[in-house]
C-alpha cells in the first residue's frame, strides 16, 4: 500500500475514534463530612468560679448520659449523672488550687469531641488566731505540734471513707439545722494558732448543745466515730462523689450503713474534739476535695426532678 493511502487511513481511523463519546468512571460521591458538635455545648454554674467552691459542669443538647464515652476536668475522668434530664458532673476547687483555666474535655460515643475551660479566680483569705483548748494541752508548742500532727492524721482518715459514683440524691440539698441556721465561722480562712496556719474547711454553725442535726440530703451513712480534733462525726455518701461530715456532736443517732433520707435526724450537736465552745461544723467534700458547705446548697438547691 502507498504511503498516501497509510496516511488516509490513519486519518479515518483517527476521526472515527474521536467521534465515539469518552466513557469515564464517574467520581464516587463525596462522604458528607462529619458534622461538627456546634450545638452539642458546655455550661458551668456558677458562673464565676474561685478557690474553694463547688462548680456543676452540665452538657447540652444531649438525649442522655448513655451517648458520653468520658468526661474529663484537669486530665481526670469525673462519673456523669442525670441533673435535671441533662448529663452533668460535680467538681471541686481546692481553697489553694491552682488559679487560671481548667480543662473540661466531653469525649462522645461517636468519637467527637467537646472542649471548654472552667476559670478559677483567686479567693482572698483572711487570718483571725484561735488558741488551743486546755482539754487539748492550752496554747504550747507542744500542743500545738500535737494538734498538727493528729490533724493530719484524722485527714487521711476521711480521705478512706468510700463514696459512691451513683446518685443518691434526687432533691435540692438543705442545712443540716432547722429554722434560721446562723454561721459564726465560715468557710476558707486561716486559723493562727501559735506559728501554725490552719484552713478551715468547713462551715460552723451556732448550735448550742443537743441541737437536732439532720442529714442534708439521702443517702447512705459510711462513718460513725469520735476523734481527738473532729469529735463525735458522721459522714453521709451522697453519691456523685459528694459526701457531707457533721462534726463536734454530742450524740451520733445513727449506724454505720444506714440509709437515712433527706431532713432525717442523724444527731445532735455539741462541743466534742477541738472547740472553743459548742457549735455544728460542717464538711462537704466533692471528689475528695472540701468546698465552701453554702456554695454548695446555693448551687444545688433547684433541682426538680426525681433520679
């Protein structure tokens, strides 16, 4: 065959191929992406936050705790109940945490992730003195060093009292006295005994003695017990990891184990351990920590629903 015909052919065959459509594998249609959680958020009550209080972390727009695979607060994974139909942790602040943002990380069951800080401001701690009992040696050095040593030893003993990740309470928390309860010591200051600061962790309340003390909210008692510095005591497992101590009692009015309900007459007051006279102190601790007793029933006094 001549060239010219090779070259005529090829032509046709050129033509004939470019006139056939192209068939291409059509493009797999993109995955729609995740969504983001913009309307999954996290609310932190009360809204200004300092050393020593109480804070409810509480997750929005969410059917149950069941689609939370973690919450974390500082690194630390905190149990999750039901607060007014809405998943919510209790935490708190050291009275000498550190101040600044603290993370709150919500990690859900479908891998998602929420992020919030909870700023801590610092709280302004006043010093008054407070000398030591002649029932507990009056104010020497020795007795002072006796009553730091004891203290730390009746500290490491409420650290071992067992709380309970579930939820015992299902009402607002109460006082632990009836009527007008009147505080004559408050929570957070330092006591200046001899060269010695101590906090003071707790709310004291004027009760003169054999004043009915009641439990401020159900739950379960886990201690029962006299001690040199605390006196007659009783700590009641709330559940959530919120436990409440009543101190300085005359009379313990019930057993280890028991259940008692919210308003339930649990002892009565008096002027056992290290006192200046007779009163109520009350301990609230969250997760091992002890928080400002008022805070607290301010924070958790609303709820309405039943667990």
């Amino acid at each position: 065959m001549a060239p010219a015909k090779y070259l005529v052919l090829l032509f046709v065959v050129v033509l004939v191929a470019l006139s056939f459509p192209v068939f291409q594998k059509a493009p797999l249609p993109m995955e729609n992406p995740r969504p983001e959680p913009e309307d999954v958020s996290i609310s932190i009550s009360p809204a200004k936050v300092f050393q020593g209080d109480p804070a409810l972390i509480v997750v929005n727009n969410l059917g149950s705790t069941s689609t939370i695979k973690s919450l974390t607060f500082d690194g630390k994974e905190i149990s999750v109940f039901n607060y007014v139909n809405k998943p919510s942790v209790l935490v708190g602040i050291d009275l000498r945490g550190r101040v600044g943002p603290h993370p709150i990380v919500v990690t859900l069951s479908d891998g998602r992730s929420i992020k919030k800080d909870l700023i801590v401001g610092e709280r302004t701690i006043v010093q008054v003195p407070m000398g030591i009992p002649e029932e507990l040696g009056g104010n020497t050095p020795e007795a002072e060093q006796e009553l730091l040593n004891t203290l730390v030893q009746e500290a490491k003993i409420i650290s071992a009292i067992p709380v309970s990740r579930e939820k015992l309470w299902s009402s607002a928390f109460r006082l632990p006295l009836s009527g007008g309860a009147v505080i004559t010591d408050t929570y957070g200051y330092s006591r200046l005994t001899g060269a010695s600061t101590i906090a003071h962790k707790g709310t004291d309340f004027r009760a003169s003695i054999g004043t009915p003390v009641y439990a401020i909210n159900s739950g379960v008692v886990r201690f029962t017990r006299n001690m040199r510095n605390y006196g007659n005591a009783i700590a009641i497992d709330h559940g959530t990891g919120v436990l409440s101590i009543y101190m300085h009692l005359s009379a313990i009015d019930v057993e280890l184990g028991q259940e008692v309900e919210k308003g339930e007459l649990i002892g009565k007051s008096g002027n056992t351990g290290y006192v200046l006279g007779p009163h109520l102190h009350l301990t609230i601790r969250i997760n091992g920590i002890s928080i400002d007793p008022i805070k607290f029933v301010e924070l958790l006094g609303q709820e309405t629903t039943k667990r």
